[in-house]
C-alpha cells in the first residue's frame, strides 16, 4: 500500500492517544504469498521468509530483506525446479556478520503433508545465495526444523526424523561444510517445536514418543549429546536456558482436580546435567494453552490461549514469571467476546516491555479474524493495533535498536514498522523530508533535488547495508560524484529524508 496510507494511519493513532506511530507497511505485490518468519541484523534491517500456495503458482521459498527506511533491498526465491515439489520456509536468522541463514522443508506433491527433505540456505548481506544444503529423503514431519548461529559462523540445524527417528543435529561451518550429522542414541523426540543456542549448548524441544510427552535434548557444539528427557505434558511448545545452564521446557497437562478438558500450563525446569529440579503451574481458569516463551534479563515471559471453562471463544493469555517461577503479572486480550483471539509470537525489551502480535478482534466490517499487535508494561496494556486485513495475522515480531519493532504478517507477506512512543529509547521521527535525484540510471554525476533549507549529511550505502560514501548535501541542487562506484543499486539515505534508490551504469 502507498506509505502515505500507513502514515496516516500512525497520525490518527496518535492523535488518538495510541502512543504508538506506524513508521511504514509494506505487503508483497503478490497477495497469495504468506509471512511464515522474521529476523533483525546488526544494521536494523528486517529479514523474511515466507511462501506461496502451490493451488496458485510456483509455490516456492521467498526471501526479502528491508532496511530501517522501509526500502526493499532484495528479494530472493529458491524453488525445487520441480513442479511436483514444492517449499515451505519454517526459520530465519541472522549472524554477527548479518549472514542470513533459512531453513524449510520440500514436499513431494501437492497432496502430501510430509515433508520429503529439509532445506538449508545462506545469503550474504547483499542477498546473494552463498551455499544450499539438502538433507533427505529423511521423511521429516516435525512441525519445524529450525536453526541457530554461532559467534564463529557456525550453523546449527535441528530437526526431528522419522527415518531414522529421533531429535537430529547437525552442524556446517561458514562454508557449508557438513562437520556432523548426528542424533539421539535412543530416540525420544518426535516432532519439533523449538531450539535454543546457550553458550556451548545447544537444546532441541518439541513432542515425545508415547502417550502426552514433551521431549527435550541437549548437546555440546562438538556434537556430544548430554542428556535428553521426555515431559509429561502435551509436547514440549518452547524451551529456553540460563546463565546457569537451567533449562527450562513449556508444556500443559491436564488439571486433574477440574472435569475433564481443563489444561493448565506447565514450567518445568531441569539442571545442567539434566537433573529434573522443579516444576510450576499456572492456571488461568480454562484450557490453557502455551504458544511461545522468552527468557529476558532474569524474567519469562509466556504467550498462549485460553478457552473458559464453560468453552467458547478463546482469548489470549500473557503472564510473566521469575527464575523462581513466582508468577510477576498475567493478562488477557478480549477484545471481542464473540472471536477467537490467538497469539503468534512475542518479543520482550531488558526493561521487561512485552510486544504480542496474533490474530483476534475487534469486529471491523463484518470481518472477525484480523492482525492484532499489542504492548503491555507489568501486566498493564499500553497500546493495540488492530488492521482490517480478513485472515491477516501477525506470525512474528523482532525489536529494533531503538524505540521499533518490526511485525510480520502471515497474508501478503506484510511487514510493519511500528515507532513505539512508550519507550525508554529516543523514539525516531517519521520521514518528512522530500528527495530527488536525476539521472537514473546515473554515470558520473548524481544530481539531487531538495527544498530544506539547510545541508542535509547524507550517506551512499549498497544493497547489502554498507556505507561506501558519505557528505553533505547542499540545498535545493547538490552534484554527487559517483564516478567511482561499480555498476549496480545504491540507496541515498539522508537525516529525516526519504530514502533514494539509483542505479549506476557506466
């Protein structure tokens, strides 16, 4: 949509007291692609990762990387070449050195809802395709394969197999070399839903073999696996480790004192050796069901739904705990008692600021399922916003440096700026500034149109993020040399000014 649009609509959130500005929103041309994932590098720009229906066309893997302005720098599709096989994106991250890493799955037809073999991908910062890995046939049906990156490049893969069965993990250096391949002596894990990277640690978590199991496994980086534990509970949602090297595993089981449906949600935690050390619940008085957890600065923070006990429509639930498992706040999203309202992910500050993004009310226009985002400060909501998107959800968010965090829709692959004026950061301000620049594409000589009145420090950065050039630019017409740089795309950023897209061809 146009950014005017989107600025607008910050103004009015503003000046409705929402305390909140959308710095800008962008969807995919295509409308059939879907937001699955998203990650933040060291520069602020936004990576993600999302796919299309194969009912529709090329049903491939798509990979975009915006910058702060709201530029899109690239997009990259990687496809089987093979029109019975099709891609699913499940991760993506970022290095120190803003590699970016993917992994998904290919199936085998567009009726089959087994994944045949996992994918691996590494772009450099400018987006071009570094390496690809496959590992398959290994008939994978774990509902994620994800991966995790060292301070040294070193990549981390974790999926869970059912040929050979078991949680796997395998790990390739910066150049894509395999260094193992391994996996549980005896095989507990099932599917997976989580992997965190703790120091020289590495925990894998998601269901267990057997009757409502969670199950969990941890490994050095050498590839020594050091212990592994089935939960009682039904799967392991979420896993996270402290300084201490405690892991601590989400799940729910059944309240046995209340009739039968009752789920309360469970935090149990385990030493370093794997030593089973406590286990706290918290009912919320309904079906409670955990989706997504972060460890921050010494607090938990948990995200998930709860039908009430008479059933219905389930609201989302947030609380927040210490290491000790004392429960700090809880809060609930309702914003519509006739709708479902479901979280997707979440994201927490140091100062203990929780942002949830995920699908739910209220009524706009007949529509019931809409993008919802939300802030809340020790259990108190400080702001929402609600996009009248039917069927877009908010499946992930990532904070900026500063006073932003991004979000990531599930339809039209959208991506969200928001500025949030609540924080303890200086809050940015919206792009006022006009630019032009002529010729493009340009040879030597960059000429640019401004109407401030005084000179704008400007800086020339490529598409993967760096800064090759910098100056001032003077008021109303300013000649840049560009006699030096390659041919290829730059972008012109300058204080409080759009952002300027060029192309050089000698």
């Amino acid at each position: 949509m146009p950014r005017i649009y989107h600025l607008l609509i910050g103004l009015l959130a503003s000046a409705s007291h929402a305390q909140y500005t959308i710095d800008w929103s962008h969807a995919a041309a295509d409308t059939y692609k879907n937001g699955v994932m998203a990650a933040r590098d060291t520069s602020d720009n936004v990576v993600v990762v999302g796919t299309r229906s194969s009912f529709v066309g090329a049903a491939n893997l798509f990979t975009q990387k915006y910058n702060k302005e709201g530029v899109l720098l690239w997009e990259q599709v990687d496809g089987t070449g093979v029109n019975a096989y099709w891609e699913q994106p499940t991760w993506v991250t970022t290095s120190v050195t803003n590699q970016i890493y993917v992994t998904g799955y290919s199936y085998t037809g567009t009726s089959n809802i087994f994944p045949d073999s996992v994918i691996v991908l590494k772009y450099d910062p400018a987006g071009t395709l570094l390496w690809r890995r496959t590992l398959g046939p290994t008939f994978i049906f774990g509902v994620q394969v994800r991966c995790v990156v060292d301070s040294d490049d070193n990549l981390y893969v974790g999926a869970a197999g059912l040929q050979p069965a078991g949680f796997h993990l395998i790990k390739y250096d910066a150049n894509g070399v395999e260094v193992f391949h391994t996996m549980e002596a005896e095989p507990i894990g099932v599917t997976m839903n989580a992997m965190r990277l703790k120091e020289d640690r590495i925990v894998l978590a998601g269901t267990g073999v057997g009757a409502v199991h969670g199950a969990v496994a941890m490994w050095d980086t050498a590839g020594d696996l050091l212990w592994s534990r089935l939960v009682r509970g039904y799967s392991a949602h979420d896993v996270e480790v402290d300084d201490a090297l405690v892991t601590y595993v989400l799940t729910s089981y059944q309240d046995l004192a209340q009739p039968l449906g009752d789920r309360d949600v469970i935090l149990k935690t385990f030493g370093a050796d794997g030593d089973s050390l406590t286990q706290h619940v918290y009912d919320f008085n309904g079906t409670d069901q955990p989706v997504r957890m972060a460890l921050v600065n010494g607090r938990i923070t948990v995200t998930g739904w709860t039908i009430p006990p008479a059933g219905g429509y389930m609201n989302w639930t947030t609380f927040q705990t210490d290491l000790d498992g004392t429960l700090l706040w809880n809060a609930s999203y309702d914003a519509m008692p006739s709708n479902d309202e479901i979280p997707g992910w979440l994201a927490v500050r140091e100062d203990g600021d929780v942002y949830v993004t995920g699908k739910g009310g209220p009524l706009f226009q007949g529509q019931f399922q809409q993008y919802v985002t939300l802030k809340y400060r020790n259990g108190v909501q400080q702001w929402a916003h609600t996009d009248p998107y039917y069927g877009y959800n908010g499946v992930a968010c990532v904070l900026g440096k500063d006073s932003a965090l991004y979000v990531l829709g599930q339809g039209s692959m959208t991506v969200t700026r928001y500025i949030d004026e609540l924080t303890t950061g200086a809050s940015e301000h919206p792009v006022t500034i006009p630019l032009n620049a002529y010729p493009i594409p340009a040879n030597d000589r960059l000429t640019v149109y401004t109407a401030h009145g005084t000179p704008l420090p400007y800086r020339i950065m490529d598409l993967s993020g760096r800064t090759i050039a910098n100056g001032l630019i003077e008021p109303l017409m300013h000649t840049v040399d560009v006699s030096t740089l390659p041919n290829g795309t730059y972008l012109l950023h300058a204080d409080q000014a759009e952002v300027v897209r060029f192309v050089i061809q000698h």
